[in-house]
C-alpha cells in the first residue's frame, strides 16, 4: 500500500499564502501543533481559517492569531484568546461567528456533499440576519450554508501507513468532522503503525480521506500549557498551605 | 445539615430538577456546581459539548488524562459506562431533543422566557459555544443566575435588552432569592430562599411577577 507519511517540509509544501485552513481542535488542545509552528516558521499569512475556537495565546490557530497570520476566522468562541477579541475590536480580524452545533453541520455540509442544513438554532436572534428562514412542518428552521477549506489540518492519536487514523478518548474533539470538508487533508499524529494494525473497528477516518501523515517529533501528549499553568498554579498553593500548616 | 446561601443554595436547587437518569448538560461555573447537590439516589448523564455522555469529576494532578477534557478544556474524567462522540453527535444529542435539562448562566432573563448570556456588544464578545443549541433543542431550560448585576441592577427583566441567545425557551428561573417557573403568563414566584421576603424579591425584580397564595421554601 502507498505510504502517506510525509516529512514536516512536505506538509508545509502544501500550505500557502491565503488559503482557507480548517484547524481541528478543542480550545487549541488537541491540535497539529508542530505544523502550526512549521507555519509561523515558514511565514505562512493571509490565512482565512475555520476553527471551533481561536484557541489560546499559546495553543493550536491562537499561535497563529497572535502573530498576526489569519486575516478571518469563523468560529463559535474566542473567549479564552483575549487577542482574538482585541483584532476584532481593532478591525484587525475579522470574526464570523456560528453557534457550535450549526458550524459542526456546516463543516459535515461541506464535506458530506450537502448544500446546507436547516437548523432550529438561533431563530428569534441575530443569527437571522441575511439568513433564509423556512417553515417545515410548521416549526421555524435558518438555512445555514456548508463550508469548505482548501486544507485540513488534523491531529490524530494513531495513523498506519496508508493514512488510516485514530483518535483515543475526547481528543477526536472537531478533527473526525474537518476531515471531510477540505480538498487536501494533512494529519499529525502521536504515533504510526504498519497497515493491519489498526482494526476495522478502530479506524475512525478511513485513508482514503487523508492525504498525509506527519509524524510528530517531539513530546508525546504533553500537558498544554493551560494545564501546566493550572498544575504549577495548584502546586504552589499545595505548598504554601503545607508551609502555612507548619508554622 | 448546614444551611447552604448564595450560589451553593441556587446550584442545589437547581439539582432537584433531575430525575434518576437524566441526560443534562451545566454551563460552567454555578451550573456545573449542581453535581455536587444531587439528591440521594439520583444518577445523571453528564453531556460535555467535546463529546463525552458521562462527564466525571474533576481528577486529581497526578491521576490526569491528557485525552479527557471538558466543554472549557480543563482535565476531566469519564464515569464508568460513559462514552465518547464526534462534534456532530455531540449537537445531535443537544439539538435532536435527547438532553432532558440544560442549566445556563446568564447575563440577562426575561419574563417571556428570553435569555441573553453571549455577548455586550463592543465589550464582551466571546462568541456564543454551544448555548444556542441549548436553547433551541433542551425542553427544559434552567438559567442559574445571580439576582443582580454587581451594581446592584436586576438580572430579570421585562424584555432583554442584550442579544439574545434563545427566544422564548427558558422554562425556570434559580436565583439566590428565589425560584421563578416562567409561565406564559409571565414570572410565578414558586419559591422563597429562608432570608427573603415577597417584598425583597419584588424590589430587585424588574420584571413583572405573579405572586400566589402559597410560596414553597427554597432550599
């Protein structure tokens, strides 16, 4: 079987100037975070991205946001990027904002051959606005429109060879669904094994769908830097009790 | 048993709307409280929006999965028959009518069952999460909320002046003061918290609020 394991300048060959980027993760976890610096290295800008959340400062497209490399962004929340929100106030980024479960559809739409769904969410907000409504069977629907990318950058657990992927846990968070939705699928993983080594059952994304697999070279599933801030954060109040107790 | 106030007495409250069994999702920070005052022999299924039926407690440092995480990113932990979902199932669960409760933090509520709890425009814009679909496919809309802003200005209102995030959904109202079932008649003032009276509440209410002959005692 063709091998679909790339090197990190291979990856990085594929990614351009202006293109529309769908980043999979959740809050900038769980993200292709050795591509994403690649980018920042390679001075990729101009990027017109796709991602459930702006991340954060320090994690997955918020690195990418706080240099100054995506010129628009839709997604569902920038609460825990307090950069994204200061390029939008500044007219800097522009934010489009979906509801969580309608920008889930939306990216499936785009990648599943549909021209859209007809969701409930939003009808009585400004969501409205500019929207198609209609009436089935007597309850109020908002046309919402799929999206497409011109890649898709996934994070994956596992890959064999061939480009078959595997997720352990929540870490699936929006890859699966991005997955579909672009013309060219890069995926980094943890870990890749020989073809037959991941059962039928546990192939979440077929290889058909991924065009390449970069292997990860540095540390396997750190803690992000949220939750080394949190663990020291809990570490020196732990300690400064103990003291405390001992005085 | 100790007498609990505050946002402790409103995320108790909130515990006894469930039913052994439910399917729930907590927005964070005093709705996500309410697992810790379930009532004696009530077990819900806990939905995190990342796709987890069966959200569990906090872990301790030492025990934390790297690949377990909650709606807000922090470390998590999965009970024992949970499970895990992609993004589209996860809002199938939500928007197909299959949770059976939903609690929600706000910024503003309405006597006509609006809530707005996303953004101030030009100020906060966080974006909106998955609280829209919340609100358009959970029948049972909770908001837990304090009474009033710090200033001092009530949080229930006639008409919301914010934008909104759902219309016409919200199905019951847990302050500090008190229990409101929004009706659609407007606000019924279901219960009391001990420290309040009828009058407390209508003076930091500004919505309209039908006050009955009898008034059950928060707790």
């Amino acid at each position: 079987m063709l091998s679909k394991v790339v090197t990190k300048e291979e990856a990085l060959s594929k990614i351009h100037d202006g293109q529309t980027i769908m980043f999979g993760d959740w809050h900038g976890e769980f993200a292709a975070d050795e591509i994403i610096d690649g980018m920042i290295e390679k001075g990729v800008k101009d990027i017109a991205a796709i991602a459930v959340s702006a991340g954060m400062p320090d994690q997955g497209v918020g690195k990418l946001i706080v240099e100054k490399r995506i010129k628009s962004l839709i997604t569902t929340h920038i609460g825990l990027n307090p950069v994204a929100g200061e390029q939008m106030l500044a007219g800097e980024l522009e934010i489009e904002f979906s509801p969580q479960g309608t920008w889930a559809e939306r990216v499936r739409c785009g990648g599943a051959g549909l021209g859209g769904c007809l969701t409930p969410t939003g009808v009585g907000t400004e969501m409205e606005k500019g929207k198609q409504k209609l009436m089935i069977n007597g309850k109020e629907y908002l046309l919402e429109l799929p999206l497409h990318a011109d890649i898709a950058l996934v994070k994956a657990t596992k890959a064999d060879t061939a480009g078959n992927i595997s997720f352990r846990m929540n870490s699936r968070a929006t890859n699966s669904t991005i997955a579909y939705a672009a013309d060219f699928v890069i995926v980094e993983v943890e870990d890749v094994v020989e073809v037959g080594e991941l059962g039928p059952e546990e192939i979440d994304v077929p290889a058909p769908i991924i065009d390449m697999i970069y292997v990860k070279t540095g540390e396997k599933k750190p803690l992000c830097p949220m939750w080394q801030r949190a663990k020291a954060k809990a570490e020196a109040k732990a300690k400064a009790k103990a003291e405390g107790g001992k005085k | 048993m100790e007498r609990l106030t505050g946002r402790a007495l409103i995320a108790s409250r909130c515990a006894k709307f469930f039913k052994n069994g439910d399917f729930v999702n907590l927005g964070i920070g005093v709705p996500l409280m309410c697992v810790n005052y379930l009532p004696e022999g009530v077990d819900i299924w806990l939905e995190a929006e990342i796709g987890t039926v069966g959200s569990g407690a906090v872990p301790k440092w030492e025990n934390v999965d790297v690949d377990v995480i909650d709606a807000g990113g922090q470390p998590a932990s999965i009970i024992k028959g949970g499970s895990v979902y992609d993004h589209e199932t996860s809002f199938a669960f939500i928007r197909g009518g299959h949770i059976d409760a939903a609690v929600l933090g706000t910024l503003q509520v309405d006597e006509e069952g609006n809530i707005a709890n996303w953004t101030i425009p030009g100020k906060f814009v966080p974006g909106m999460g998955g609280a829209m679909d919340l609100c358009a496919g959970v029948k049972k809309i909770i908001v837990a909320t304090d009474h009033c802003e710090k200033s001092g200005k009530s949080k229930i209102l006639k008409k919301c002046t914010l934008p909104l995030t759902g219309a016409n959904c919200v199905t019951d109202i847990v302050t500090e003061k008190c229990y409101f079932e929004v009706t659609s008649n407007g606000l019924l003032l279901k219960e009391l918290a001990k420290d309040y009276t009828v009058e407390d509440v209508l003076a930091c209410t500004e919505a309209d609020v039908i006050v009955p002959d009898k008034i059950g005692v928060m707790e």
